[in-house]
C-alpha cells in the first residue's frame, strides 16, 4: 500500500526535495500516480483530491507560443471562460470559472504562483515557457482554505525549478509572429459617398440623392449608376495645394478599404534560462523580452522578464526563495480611432490620406486615423517585483513548521495627452464650389482642446502563511495528515493623479505646462489598504489507498468588514467561519476483480458541501465618508452627506456548494471519462439598492438577495493509436452552467449592472426569476404571427418597457483539441463551439448610421423604406386588425425619407435591432512542430532542437445575425453583453518559433 505520507499529500511548499516531483509525476499517463498542487501549496495524487480540478502542462501551454498564461489556457480547461474583451497592444481578458455566483462581485478567480497569493496582472505578464503546470481547482471545495478570496475558484500556478542533477543545463526560445486584423465588420458595397439634399458641392440629382465627395457616410449614389459609377471623381477635403484627391467611384478592396489602415503586426519573444543543482540544493534563471507592434501604426508593447528561484536543504531545514521582476511599457492611441474608420464608405482609399492631417482628411465629420493616432496617445510604464520565500523545518518524521510568504511590490505611471487642433483657423479652398471660404469649425469639424493627465501608483502586497503539520500512520491502513496555521493578506494601493487643460507650449506633456489645472478631488487621488487574518485547518485522511476524506476550516475576518460606531474610534470586526468536507473512492483500487477483464482500468467517484463567502464591498464602504461638492473648498466649504452608502452591518455573500464527480479509465487509460455536477445557493447577495427619498440617500449597498448556480461538466479523452512512433490523441468537454436570480430583496424584480453607451435603449440586468445576467432593452411591438408592427407614418410602433433580449452566456461550451506526433513531428489543434449568448453591437448601429450596413441596400433607396413584412393596425387597440404595411418610414418614399431614418431614430428607437446572437466556432490554436533527432545533434553541442509553425485564432465562425460587426466575446463593460465601437477588431496570430537546450 502506498502511503498517504509520501505519496498523498506533503506540505513541500515551492521545494520537494523528500518526493517525487510534479513534474516527473505529471509524465505519467497513469491517472492514479498524477501529483498535483492545491491550495496553500500542498501536494496530492489525483485520487486524494475531492473536488473538480485539471491540470494543463508545460507542452499544452507552450504549444501556439501564447504571449501570456491567458491566452495559453483558452479553450483548455471545461468551464474556464477567458474571453478577450479588447484585442489592444496589450490584450485585457476577463475570466469565469463555472458561472456567476455574486451580482457586483469581481468574477476573476484567484491566482496562487507557487504556493502564495499573487495578481491577476502578473498572471498575464507571466512567460508561459517558464511555467511547469497550470492547476486550475474549479470546485469550491478545493479552494475552501482560500475562504473569502477563493471564492470564485482559484488558478494555482507551480514554475520551473533546478534540476537536481550537477550539470548545467540552457535553454534558449525565441519566436516570430505576425498579427492581421482579422474579421472586419463586413460593409454594404453598392453605394458610395453623398448625402440626400447636400448640394453645397454638387447640385446633381442621382436617382434621389446628391454625391459628396467629403461625407462620411456612404448614402450617395450607386456605384452601378452610369452617370457616375467608376468615373474618376474628387474625394476628400482639398488637400493643403487648394487640390483634390481623385479616386474611381467604385467600391475598394472589395468593400474592405479599411483594412489597408491597420499593419501587419510584429511580436519578438525571445528568451533564455539556466538551471542547474545538486542533491540538496537547485537554481533556476530565466530572462524573457516581448516587443509587440501592434496592427496600429505606433501602438507598442516592450516587456522584460527576469526570474530567479533557488532552493536549499540543509539537515532537517530547507529554504526556498524566487524573485520575478517584471518591467513593462505600452505606447498606444485611444480605441476609438477605430469608431471614426467604420464610417468611412467603401469609395475612399484610406490611404491616400495618410499625410493629409485633420485639414485634407476625407471628410469633415470625422479624424483622420492617420493623424488621430498621433494626437491621442496613452503611455503605460509598469514594474513589479514579487519575491517569494519558502522554508520548512522538520522537528521529527511526523511534525514540522512551514512559512510561505511573498511581497508584490508595484510602480505604474499613466500618461495621457491630446494634442490640440483648432478646426476654426482652417480655411477651405476650394474656389468654384459652396464650401470655399468656410472653416472646418463651420463646416462640422470639432476643434480638439489639448489636455495632459499623469496618474502614479504604488502598491505593496504582502500575504504569508505560517502552518504547522503533522503526518502520522493511525494503523497499517490508515494515513492521518494535518495541517494548522495562520493566514494574513495586507494590502496597500496609493495613486496620485495631476492634469488638466489647455497645454501652454504644444509638445511639452508635464503638468507645469497645464494652464487649466482639474481639482485634485475630481481625479483618482487617494489611498486604500486592506487586510484580512484567518486561522486555518486541514484535516486528511487515507484508508488503504481507496478511500480519502478531506476536512477544511477556516475563521476570517477583514477590515473591509470592519465598524467603527458613529462618534467612536473604535473598530470592530467579526471572524466568518468557512468549511468543507469532502471523499473520494476508488472502486477500482477497493475491488480488484473490477479491472480483470482489462477493459475497465480506472474508477474513482468524490463528491464535497462547502460553505464559504465572498466580501464584495471596498476598503472604506462601512466608513462615514463626505463627498467634495462642486466647487471645493472656494465656493462650497463643507462636506455633502454621501448619499449612496453601505449598509454597516452587512456581511459577506454566502456561498454553499455541493458537488460530485466522476472519473473513469479503459483500456488502461486508452479512454478516459471524466464528469462533474454541482449546485452553489449564495445567499445575502451584496448590490446597491434605490430607497425611498424621504430617507436623504439615493441607494443602499446591503445584503438583498440569493441566486443559485448550477453546472455540468463532461471530458473524455482517447487515444486510438499509441506506439513508439507514432500516436494520436483526441480531447472533448462538454460545459453548462446556468445561474438563476432568486430573490433581489423586498420589492426589487431587477438590478441594472450596466448601460450601452451608445444611446441605444438596452441594459445587461440581473432579473429576480431569469438566467444572469440578461440583456433587457425596447423591443419591436408584434403581431400574433410575429410582424413588427408600424403606425402610420411606418415608424416601428414600441413600448418603453424594457423586455428580455437574450442572455450573455452561452447555453452551453463544447472544447475540442487532438494531438497527433509521428516521430519528432507533433500537430495539435485546439478549438471550441459556443451557442445560446447574445450581446449588443454597437457596430451595427454605427454602420447603419453611415449607410455601411448591408441592410440598408436590401431595397430600391429611390423609394424609400418600408420595414420589411411590417404591418399597420387598421382596426383598433381593442380589436385590432393587421394588414401588410404599405407605408415607407417617415411616410417619405423617398432616398431622403431611407437616409433620415437609419441616421436618426434606427439609431436610439430599438434596443432588440442591436442584440446579435453570439454563437460562435473558432479554432483557437493550430501548432505543427519538428523535433530535430538527437542522432543528427549527438555529434554537436545542442543537446534538443525543436522548430514550430503555428496560428492563434486561426479561424472563427460567427452567426448569421453577426455580420462580424464583433467578437462576441468582446465587452466595454465588465460583466459582459455590450460589444462598443471602442474596441479593436480581432487578430489572427501566424508564427514561428525555435527551441534548442545546450
């Protein structure tokens, strides 16, 4: 028998000088001999661990390249979401694990880096080659010991560490990658420049319309019309010669003009390390340098990486220490550069106006992207260290003392600067035509008032874990390991923010230069600090290497929850108790007759209850806070009464969760199955609430609701072929999850979690009774048979009544990879399939503005638009009688009645004309790799050479509805459903990549 005291669980922190390595174990394909790392740093065999988890290894995170651990692990792990919610420079993500289980809580999982708490930014900042595995714990009860701070599951990340063997070993990496915009929305190609009634320029009438050569919308006339279509025309503002840019009349690029803005991207990644060791002792060195350019001309990205972790044993002590710093700069415009090109029609070749600044652009009511880029930019410097120690010290074989600390300290300096343009002092000339002598100011064009902000942050991290163990054998069959401690997290952010407007001597980007200073008050200014102190306990238990039960407790308290009573100094604070219990079985260890017929190798059943919360209210919330009124302290001397507080006695969100898992093996692990069910109730739901205006406030942050999640999780795993020369591996993994709002508190049927921005009448919602969150908004009044109903003058008939429109996530998840290695040739593809979610397009209310979207050229503009099969009542609101409509919108049958309509209420009158559905197939990754045969090398000093091609979201599929107009899992807001035109399009990532060990 094996015992649980060398082979279950041991408390070896970042070291594992007295077992078996993870990273040796984790070689294995035997599922029961897997060693993987939980929470607090301890390790157990898979058939120990009771709750749902996988791990992702070195190879799989490696195999496309990926930039970050993010990216590295989409499309992976069942029931991880990480969706990238802006392709920028420097992506940002947002990940979910298992559904939403709080309303306003951050969803972002917790990140433990060997053994310690660390950030969600360092996570993605990491270099994927200097990872060992990924242990991703999707059960609460895994991530019980975490209490408060788990609570949305955790990411336990283990790095590489020194070989114990003498000899010194160097790895080098380095890759190519070339990035494409990839998925524009796609654009309607029939009609070009102009507007209805814009003679200024040209009185000529096209079948109802005028041509523009400077409008910034494509409701001109046909590209087919023969008194116009493909004759050499004048498009733009007249450059700074008095002349104009002259261009076909036609459609370019196959109405993809845009794409010509955007350049083909370039990423370096290149790297090194050294390791080397003893018996007793190792030393692992890494330094790794990203240069991203970015598809914006200008927009960059540089980020140094040095990593050093080193580990001593000395008689019964050990030590442990790492150090990772991180230095990162981004240079890069403001996303909405690219809202100014969607406008663009499809006629004007972007880039004959690279050098014709704001003045000579192609039109008036809009930037030009060449010159917009360079008048608006960010700078980000970002530098981290985090250092990490480890020591243990063994009194006896059966009782020893452990600590595991880190400090994370963190500088970030933001700048932002607009350059100004006075759109007043430029005159057009254009001698012959109604806009010469006008100022582009007159003409439509905004003046730009130049503005500078610096904001400098620091923070200081600390968290540390003090545990005392014990590992005894009871008897011959049963194993009994403990583990006792303390916990404390101390957290402390400071940001100091200056700026204004109106900048002195152009160019000159310092807040002395400011000649409108911003009230200090108005900006982020300020400090926050937190902590929180917990006492933990882990209790293991082994019966004959079959049979495990798992015990967790934990007291916590946190200074976000503390009280200080009105007029006193005094802080009080209450200690929340979370625990778990949980067991796994392993039949097929139990009864050894189950796996003599060779076709079933492997069962083990586990199931856990565990209780837990999530303290989702800010550092000072439960304070009696002021707020500075306008005009501080000159005009307004007082404080105002903060009239949106925080209950204080709330307590944190209570989560209960049960759940059971299965997992089995044929044919000696040929075929593997592996299931998941559970249900989490998270009771006192924390979420801002409106109150009566009789009590002085607006709203009341407290404890007002329940909402329970429930989800379902399948993987299988076959390998058809397996030889010495050749083998193929095939994954799936099914996922559902849903989350149902409970109750919201007395009288409350919905919380609004976010807005579009963009004037359309919809909202994302959490919905007393419905699925979380919804996007709720105007929808079109219908007929029985579902005809949208018009009144008479065509206009859709609506209810402001906000209804349901779809919902964010999707019904369910499908993953798919297979991995197929002839020899030293290995090809792995990763993709996956999502239904059932929608999200608002932003996109798709802007192209229809613009004349761009492919609807508004699904009918004869000369005569109008009539809402297609629309009907009119022609009977009563108590008898109503629908016929077919015959009413073109506005009652105009005209081009000038369809151009005023889709430039005006298209645009804010109906939320449900904008939710696209978001199913989507992408294939996430495509990596084919060439292992060099060490024969070829024996005779030299390249001890492993491998050479890669790969792609990163190679190819995706989107719904019919969504005519690219967004990523669907692109998001302005952070809970997700509302794709804004202030995100880049998607890219698509070709590359190379070369790995050699000497």
């Amino acid at each position: 028998m094996k015992k649980l005291t060398t082979s279950v669980l041991a408390v070896v922190l970042t070291s594992t000088f007295a077992m078996v390595s993870a990273q040796d174990t984790l070689r294995t394909q035997d599922i029961r001999e897997v060693v993987v790392t939980g929470a607090l740093g301890i390790k157990k065999r898979q058939d120990a661990v009771v709750t749902s988890n996988k791990v992702v290894g070195n190879a799989e995170l490696n195999q496309a390249s990926s930039p970050s651990l993010s990216q590295a692990l989409i499309g992976k792990v069942s029931g991880l979401q990480i969706n990238t919610t802006n392709s920028g420079v420097n992506p940002t993500t947002k990940i979910v694990l298992r559904g939403f289980r709080s309303i306003t809580g951050d969803t972002n999982p917790l990140v433990v880096i060997d053994g310690v708490v660390s950030t969600l930014t360092v996570f993605n900042q990491l270099p994927p080659d200097i990872v060992e595995n990924v242990n991703v714990i999707k059960g609460q009860q895994g991530s019980s010991l975490y209490g408060s701070q788990g609570s949305n599951g955790v990411i336990v990340v283990t790095t590489k560490r020194g070989s114990k063997s003498e000899r010194v070993t160097v790895n080098l990496s380095s890759s190519i990658e070339f990035t494409n915009a990839y998925k524009l929305p796609i654009r309607q190609k029939l009609y070009g420049q102009g507007y209805p009634g814009e003679a200024d320029y040209s009185a000529v009438d096209y079948n109802g319309t005028n041509w523009v050569p400077y409008e910034n919308t494509a409701w001109g006339p046909a590209f087919n019309d023969p008194n116009i279509g493909g004759q050499l025309i004048e498009v733009g503002l007249p450059q700074a010669n008095g002349q104009f840019l002259k261009t076909t009349y036609s459609a370019k690029d196959n109405g993809n003009n845009i794409k010509k803005f955007f350049d083909t991207g370039i990423m370096l990644k290149n790297g090194f390390n050294v390791n080397m060791g003893g018996p007793d002792s190792y030393t692992f060195l890494s330094y790794d340098r990203l240069e991203n350019e970015f598809i914006i001309p200008g927009d960059k990205l540089k980020r140094n990486t040095i990593f050093l972790k080193s580990g001593k044993k000395i008689g019964n002590f050990r030590v442990d220490a790492t150090l990772n710093i991180i230095d990162q700069t981004t240079d890069q415009t403001n996303a909405n550069l690219y809202a100014q090109m969607l406008q663009t029609p499809t006629n004007v070749d972007v880039t004959a106006f690279k050098n014709s600044g704001f003045a000579g652009n192609y039109s008036p009511f809009v930037y030009n992207p060449y010159t917009m880029k360079d008048y608006f930019r960010g700078k980000s410097n970002l530098t981290s260290a985090s250092a990490i120690l480890s020591m243990a010290y063994e009194f006896n074989k059966h009782i020893s003392l452990s600590y595991n600390g880190t400090l994370y300290m963190m500088g970030q300096d933001v700048e932002n600067h607009v350059d100004a343009f006075d759109a007043t002092a430029v005159v057009i000339n254009a001698p012959g035509t109604g806009i010469d002598g006008l100022t582009l100011r007159q003409f439509g064009m905004r003046s730009l008032t130049s503005s500078y902000n610096k904001a400098v942050s620091r923070t200081r991290n600390y968290y540390g874990d003090l545990m005392l163990n014990f590992k005894y054998d009871l008897t011959d069959d049963i194993n009994f390991v403990a583990n006792i401690g303390n916990n404390i997290t101390d957290n402390y952010t400071t940001t100091t923010s200056v700026g204004g407007t109106n900048l002195n001597i152009p160019g000159w980007y310092n807040a002395a230069n400011v000649v409108n200073a911003t009230p200090y008050y108005q900006l982020n200014n300020g400090f926050t600090r937190s902590r929180l102190v917990a006492l933990f306990a882990n209790v293991d238990l082994g019966y004959k290497d079959y049979l495990f039960l798992n015990l967790t407790g934990r007291g916590e308290e946190t200074s976000r929850l503390s009280v200080r009573p009105t007029y006193t100094l005094d802080l009080k604070n209450k200690i929340y108790p979370y625990y778990s219990a949980g067991a796994s079985f392993i039949p097929t260890k139990a009864f050894t007759g189950l796996t003599s017929n060779n076709i079933l190798s492997y069962l083990k059943v586990s199931g856990s209850y565990t209780v837990t919360g999530n303290a989702v209210v800010g550092a000072y919330d439960l304070d009696e806070i002021g707020v500075f009124p306008t005009g501080y302290p000159l005009t307004n001397s007082s404080y105002l009464l903060n009239r949106n507080p925080t209950n204080q006695y709330i307590k944190p969100e209570a989560t209960k969760t049960v759940e059971g898992n299965v997992s089995l093996g044929f044919f000696k692990d040929r075929i593997t199955i592996d299931g998941s069910a559970f249900q989490t109730i998270t009771d006192r739901l924390i979420t801002g609430s409106t109150v009566s205006t009789t009590t002085g406030i607006s709203s009341l942050t407290d404890n007002v609701g329940k909402i329970k999640n429930t989800g379902f999780e399948l993987d299988l795993g076959l390998t058809p072929f397996k030889s010495k020369d050749f083998e193929w591996n095939l994954k799936g993994s099914y996922s559902k999850y849903k989350s149902l709002v409970q109750d919201l508190g007395e009288g409350i049927n919905e919380v609004n979690l976010a807005a579009d921005t963009y004037g359309i009448p919809v909202g994302i919602f959490a919905v007393k009774g419905e699925q979380m969150p919804v996007i709720k908004g105007v929808r079109y009044e219908r007929d029985p048979s579902g005809n949208i109903i018009v009144d008479e003058n065509g206009l859709p008939v609506t209810n402001s009544k906000y209804e349901i429109l779809g919902k964010v996530n999707p019904d369910y998840v499908i993953g798919f990879s297979t991995n197929v290695r002839y020899k030293g040739l290995t090809l792995s593809v990763t993709g996956d399939y999502r239904t059932g979610n929608s999200f608002v397009a932003d996109t798709k209310s802007l192209l229809g503005f613009s004349g761009a979207l492919e609807k508004t050229v699904e009918f004869d503009r000369s005569q109008g638009y009539i809402i297609p099969g629309s009907v009119q009542n022609t009977g009563t609101a108590a008898n109503p009688i629908y016929t077919p409509n015959t009413t073109p919108v506005l009652n105009d049958a005209s081009y000038a009645g369809a151009a005023n309509y889709f430039t005006s209420s298209y645009q804010t009158a109906v939320g449900e004309e904008f939710v696209v559905d978001g199913t989507a197939l992408k294939i996430r990754e495509i990596a084919l790799s060439y292992q060099i045969p060490k024969s070829i090398l024996s005779t030299t000093f390249v001890r492993t050479l491998a050479v890669g091609v790969y792609a990163r979201n190679a190819f995706a599929w989107y719904a019919k509805s969504n005519r690219n107009f967004s990523d669907p899992e692109t998001s302005s807001v952070g809970i997700g459903g509302i794709a804004a035109t202030s995100q880049f399009p998607t890219t698509r990532v070709f590359g190379f990549s070369l790995n050699a060990s000497f």
